[in-house]
C-alpha cells in the first residue's frame, strides 16, 4: 500500500472523527448544564460501540478488510447528512437525542473500519516492524488530535453545530478517497486472502456464539494476554472518567470557553506525539513490558493530577499527561496482542478484546452519573485511580508467567 496516501487518509479520517469527539460533548453540557449528564451521555453513546466490538472482529475475519474500511468511510459520511436532515425535520428540541445517537452510530462504523485496519496492517506494511508501524498510526491519531479540537472550536464559535457536523462529514469523504488511492494495486496479500477464504469457509459452519465462543476460550486460557485485557481495562476507566468529565470541567468547574477544550486536548496530543516518537525511536531498545510499566504509571499518575487539581494548570497538566500516555500504552497491547494472536482469528479475537478493553469507559460514565449525588466527580475519579493502580501492579505481575506468543510476530515482544 501507499504510505503517504494511507496516513493522509487515516489523518483526514482521525480529524473528522474528533471534530465529533469535540462537538458531542461541548453540546450536551451546554443543553444540560450537567456534569452528571454529560457522564450519562458518554456512557450512552460509548455503550454500542463496545457491544459491537465482538461481532466487529467476526465481520473483520470473514469479509476482505479493504471493502470493510471503505464501508465503514461511507457509512460515517452518510450518518452526519442525516443528522443534519434530522435536525432540520425535528428542530432543536431533539438536538440532544440526535447528537448522542450521531455519536453512537459514527462509533459503530468506526469500530468496525478499526478493526478491519488492525487486520489489514500486519500484510499491508509487513516489510516494517508492527510496533513502529503501530507508533506511526498513534503518531497520526495524535496529529489530529492536535488540529481537530481547535478547528472544530473554531467553527463552532463562529457557525452553528451542523457546521462541525458538516465538516466532519467532508474529511470522512476525504478519507475515503485517500484511501482508496492508497490500496490501488494492493490485492491484500494472497496469503491473506486465502486465510480470510478459509476462515470464511470455517464461519459460515459455526454460528455467531460459536465463533465468540472460539475467541473467548482462547482469551482465557491465555494468561499473558488476559492480563495485558485488564490492564486496559483499568487504564480505560481513568482514559474513560477523564473524556466523560473534561469538557464539563472546563466549561463549568473552571468557567472556561469551548476553545480551552480543544486546547486541553491540544498540549495532551502534543505530548503523546513527543512519547509516541521516543517510543519508535526506542523501540527496538526498550523491552515491551518496559513501554507497558511506564505508560500505565503515568497515566494513573495524570489521571490523580487531573482529578486533584483545583486550579486549572494542575487539571490541565494531569489530563496531558492521561492523553499523552495513553497512545504509547496504546502501543504496547496492540504489539502484544499482534503477537500472541493467531493470525486466522485476529479480527474476531481483536473484537472480543476491545469488548473487555472499552467496557470500563461508559463503566466510568455511568459511576460518575450514579454517584453525583453523594460524592463530587473528582472524588470519584480518585477512588478509580486508586484502583487502577492497585489492581494493575497484580496484573503486571501474573504477566510476567504468561504463555508464550505464537505468532510469527513474537520477536516483536521481548
């Protein structure tokens, strides 16, 4: 494949993407003037994506990931037209229920194109190391993270919601072009496709709880890669608290306007990249179990900053260095898990984990939605921080005794 037109799209793709990220929630407070609402509405529209993750990775198995990616491209185009036309036919008073179902469906295709693209990247760039590939791809999620909040402010402070919702809808078009161009004379690999025919083949004999079932046995009887999915889990419910609870932060706690939102996420993007570049560099230097350590104590670190400080600076140093971390953790059990997963089963494998992976993020929603009654967000926040970090010292520890990897990747992880 192309290299300059697939991160060109992937970086058009990952801009619309967070213009939505940035709008949804900057909206739903304004509406509500709620920090438990805002809490709610993120576990809503974060709830279907992690449902559909499972049936995501089957789909990824059975059917040649570059249709799926260009699928799922177009189907996020067509959602944001209809949120548009949906405004126009209902009126503001359903803006609420319109944003949050927009963000959910936009997440079903993404989902779906992301596994699809975990299962094409080892055979599209296979002459490159997976974890330096994997580092490009953070470095790119980044980039956008950078660009896309501010300019979403941008439009935001100077047009209407349907504008962000209409740009958003021109760079998934973009992206969809892009990468098209970049899988011109790309054919997937024989070798893929053969494994994607077999696999098929095998599927259409099994039902949907079978193919699950599959993917499940082998998740726990695989202790390493059990461990690496509760690690994620537990670094998900700081990330998850963190993304439920910013914007309203920002424009409630600290009496802020939307464009310190975006540059909240801005200065946590830049410094992911600034990680996720020493993490290429050193890549091959640093033992993966060393990336693991140290991005899951960061973030626990920033995520007890985040959740402690009174005043702005310390909230937004704390909530850097959660985002910034998070891509090199990112990096860490993608590796891990490309490694230990055969490759006849990743797609569906990959979807079962992300299922475990992301439950903990509208978990995160939800506790702090339910508890804000009787204690404040940050309190809350506290005690899931206090969690991450003891359960995840136990968890790095049983990895330690986990099985080996068994796929052709296992150099990969040392």
């Amino acid at each position: 494949m192309s290299i300059k037109f697939f991160f060109s799209s992937r970086l058009a793709v990952s801009l619309g993407d967070q213009f939505l990220l940035f709008v949804v929630p900057i909206m739903v407070f304004q509406i509500t003037q709620s920090i438990a609402w805002s809490s709610f509405a993120f576990a809503l529209e974060t709830i279907p994506r992690v449902i559909y993750n499972p049936f995501a990775g089957i789909i990824g198995d059975r059917y040649p990931p570059l249709k799926v990616v260009k699928l799922s491209l177009w189907l996020r185009s067509v959602f944001c037209v209809a949120a548009i036309v949906g405004s126009w036919l209902l009126g503001e008073q359903a803006l609420l229920s319109i944003i949050i179902i927009l963000s959910a469906l936009v997440g079903l295709a993404s989902t779906q194109g992301f596994i699809s693209t975990e299962v094409l990247l080892p055979h599209a760039f296979k002459q490159t190391p997976f974890a330096r590939v994997q580092a490009w791809v953070q470095s790119v999620d980044q980039l956008s993270i950078i660009c896309g909040p501010l300019l979403a402010a941008f439009v935001l402070q100077y047009f209407s919601w349907q504008s962000v919702i209409t740009v958003a809808c021109g760079l998934f078009a973009v992206g969809q072009l892009l990468f098209s161009f970049s899988s011109n004379g790309f054919t997937a690999d024989d070798g893929l496709q053969e494994k994607a025919r077999q696999s098929g083949l095998s599927a259409n004999n099994q039902s949907v709880i079978q193919q699950l079932q599959r993917s499940l046995d082998f998740l726990l009887n695989n202790k390493k890669l059990l461990s690496v999915v509760g690690q994620t889990a537990l670094v998900n419910l700081v990330f998850g608290a963190a993304m439920a609870t910013a914007a309203a932060f920002v424009s409630g706690k600290f009496l802020l306007p939307a464009t310190s939102y975006g540059l909240l996420q801005m200065m946590g993007a830049l410094t992911s990249i600034a990680v996720l570049s020493l993490t290429a560099l050193f890549v091959n230097k640093l033992a993966l179990k060393t990336i693991g350590y140290i991005s899951f104590s960061c973030i626990c670190f920033g995520g007890a900053l985040y959740a402690l400080g009174q005043n702005y600076w310390l909230f937004f140093i704390g909530f850097m260095i959660v985002l910034g971390f998070d891509g090199m953790f990112n990096v860490y059990i993608r590796t891990t898990r490309q490694a230990l997963i055969p490759p006849s089963d990743y797609g569906k494998t990959t979807g079962v984990i992300i299922f475990f992976n992301n439950s903990t993020k509208p978990v995160a929603g939800l506790l702090i939605g339910a508890f804000s009654g009787l204690l404040s967000a940050e309190t809350v926040i506290v005690a899931l921080v206090l969690c991450c970090a003891g359960l995840g010292a136990v968890l790095f520890a049983l990895a330690e005794t986990g099985n080996e990897v068994v796929s052709s990747e296992s150099e990969v992880v040392s």
